[in-house]
C-alpha cells in the first residue's frame, strides 16, 4: 500500500519559536495534500489543502501566517508552525491524495507538537 | 454545513461480542462515506467505504450500509478481536475537492 511518513514524530519546542514538520509520499506522488489538527479526544480539523506548485488552501479560522504550508514538490509538503505559542499544542496530521480528488486519501502517522 | 456524528466512546467490549459503532451525517449533494481506523501510533487507515445509497462497504470482517433515509453508516462487525482495539472515525466526502470531513472518533477496548 502506499506510505506517507511525516517528520518529526514529536517535538517540543519554546513559545516564540518556529517548527517545520514534513510529509512525505513515500511511494506515490500526491499533487495534493492535506494537513489536519487532531486535539486530545477530538476529531480531525481539516486546516489546509496544499496543492503542488500553488498556494494553500486553508480553513476558514486557519491563520496562514502562522501555519506556513508548502508543497515544493510532488512527493514534499511542509508545515511551519510560527512564533509558537503553547495553544498550538496539538496532533498534526498530514494525508496525501493519490490520483484524483475522488481517489483515497493516505495518512501520515502524526506529528505531536509540545509548545513549552 | 457538512458534518458527522459519531457514538461517544469509550466502547468496550469482551473478544467475540457483536460490535457497532454508530454514525450519522449531514450533507449538502451525495456524499462519500468512509470508516478510518487508527490503530495505537500509527495512521489513519480507510477501512471501508460506500459511494451511493444503499451501498455496503465491506473489510476484515466489519460492514457498514450507506443509508440516505436514516442518513446513517453504522459500523458493524459480529465477533471483535482483541486486535481490533482502535479508534474509529466516520467521515463523508462531498464535492470534488478531496476534502473529508470526520466525526470525533470512538475509541474500542476488546478485552481478551
């Protein structure tokens, strides 16, 4: 089956710093990506679609100068928590389409940020 | 706008009890419907899914029947394992832009 893996698996880092977590698309390349916010015994919160060679697409309520996306190529998209600060604590999910939009989507195993 | 209701959980059960999981939607159109399973540190996994009414989606012994009068995709397996012991999430996709939308997941206990 196809494999997305996510980097780093968990990370802790200061309030006022930025964090860089990338999603890979191991064996398939993804035009399109997603990237979800999982809080403790909550669902997943779609935050941004990211398209490869466009901008991202993000929720309504996502702020995009604080959540960087960037889908550089077919099989890399990168999220860039800014200035961080203890409320963006949270389980980062990624998932990348293969084929069409209609075509199953592949999740990543998380990413847990700890904003100290 | 678009959502997904799941059962609250904990749910636990003993090996080989009779499983459901319940699951109802709202939607605009004619939506997708999926069953993700995450097992302990690993990545959501479609486990089953159904396009139109009346649809089964079928895996690993679990089923599931898009039902467009009740607006429900309940999940069902008749003898759980300890091994199935996960959380589960409902999620519908609607429109051509990939996106799905989940419920809040429910977490499964299967005691030996």
């Amino acid at each position: 089956g196809a494999v997305v893996s996510q980097h780093p698996s968990r990370v802790i880092c200061k309030s006022g710093t930025s964090v860089k977590i990338e999603c890979r698309s191991l064996d398939f390349q993804a035009t399109t990506m997603f990237w979800y916010r999982q809080f403790p015994k909550q669902s997943l919160m779609l935050m941004a679609t990211s398209n490869e060679g466009s901008k991202a697409t993000y929720e309504q309520g996502v702020e995009k100068d604080k959540f960087l996306i960037n889908h550089a190529s077919l099989t890399l998209s990168t999220l860039t928590v800014t200035s961080a600060h203890p409320e963006d604590s949270s389980f980062y999910i990624c998932s990348a389409l293969r084929g069409g939009p209609r075509d199953e989507q592949y999740f990543g195993p998380g990413t847990r940020l700890t904003v100290t | 706008g678009d959502s997904v209701t799941q059962m609250e959980g904990p749910v636990t059960l003993s090996e080989e009890a009779f499983l459901t999981i319940n699951c109802t939607y709202t939607a605009t159109g004619y939506p997708s419907l999926f069953w993700y399973v995450q097992y302990p540190g690993e990545g959501l996994q479609l486990l089953l899914k159904a396009t139109k009414a009346d649809d089964k989606g079928s895996n690993k012994g679990f089923e599931a029947t898009y039902r467009k009068e009740t607006t429900s995709f309940h999940l069902e397996k008749g003898s759980v394992q300890v091994s199935d012991s996960a959380v589960y999430f409902c999620a519908l996709r609607t429109g051509n832009t990939g996106k799905l939308i989940f419920g809040q997941g429910t977490t499964l206990q299967v005691k030996p």
